[in-house]
C-alpha cells in the first residue's frame, strides 16, 4: 500500500512541476526554424499573426494586408494606422495591467520596478516592421527581457 501511495506522490508531483511555460499554439501560425537551445520560460506571451496581435491571448491590434504604395504588391499593415502612430496605447495598456499583476503578486509598490519578461511568438511571415513597434512599446512598459519561440532547426 506504501509503494502504490509513493507511485502516486512522484507522479503527481511529476506532472505539476514544469519548468516549461505553456504556449498557445495556432494552425495558422507557421513559427520560423532557428537554433534554440533554452526552452521557453513563464513569460507574458505576445503573439504576432498574420490577422493580428494579442497579449495572453487577449488582442490589442488588428493585421491586414494592403498593398504596397511603391510596389503595388501585398504587404502587412495594422489594420488602424493611427493605433501605431500614437504608440500602441492598446498594447501599453495591457502590458502595464500585466506588470502592476507582477508586482503586486511580488509584492512591490508599484509596477516601475518590475522587470517583465515577454515570450514573443511571431509567425514566420509577419516583416519585421509589424514586430519592431511591438517590442519598442513592450521595452519602455518595463518588458525589456524578451524570449521568441522558434522551431528547432534540424540536426
């Protein structure tokens, strides 16, 4: 009875204790193949698709395509051009809630001394133009540590 009660106990305990941070996954997002040697963290996830971009599965911006004024060929925009201009206030927003929830689960008076982490999970198509004021808007919020999930390239 001991040893079946002691099976229990390590596979219970097996089975709560990860390291690795939950991450959402989505059929139409396509990761890009990098070599990554750390597995990904407890971290505000941010994802970036081709339709738009959430914060912990909340979205904070609409993606879509419009062509391009030299080119004329498709490329991504955010869905509001004004949202972008004035900074991603929407983005901000939620990243701020998400740091005063960190400091107040670490007992800190305010968020200022919060040092967020942030896994970012782009698809492998979305340009950098789209991520740059993303991570710009997450680094002055206090999100300055960021992690991005990759496929691992193969052997």
């Amino acid at each position: 009875m001991m040893d079946m009660m002691t099976i229990i106990l390590v596979f219970l305990l097996n089975s709560f204790s990860g390291d690795a941070a939950p991450v959402a996954a989505s059929e139409r997002l396509v990761l890009p193949v990098a070599r990554a040697d750390a597995p990904p963290s407890l971290a505000v996830q941010v994802v970036v698709s081709r339709q738009d971009v959430r914060v912990d599965g909340e979205p904070v911006l609409s993606l879509t395509e419009a062509p391009d004024a030299v080119t004329g060929l498709p490329v991504l925009v955010a869905a509001d051009a004004t949202e972008v201009a004035s900074g991603l206030p929407t983005l901000r927003a939620r990243l701020v809630a998400k740091a005063e929830r960190l400091a107040a689960n670490a007992g800190v008076d305010g968020a200022e001394g919060v040092q967020g982490k942030l896994l970012v999970t782009s698809d492998a198509s979305v340009p950098y133009s789209i991520l740059k004021p993303v991570l710009y808007a997450a680094g002055e919020e206090g999100f300055g540590d960021f992690q991005f999930l990759v496929r691992p390239r193969a052997p």
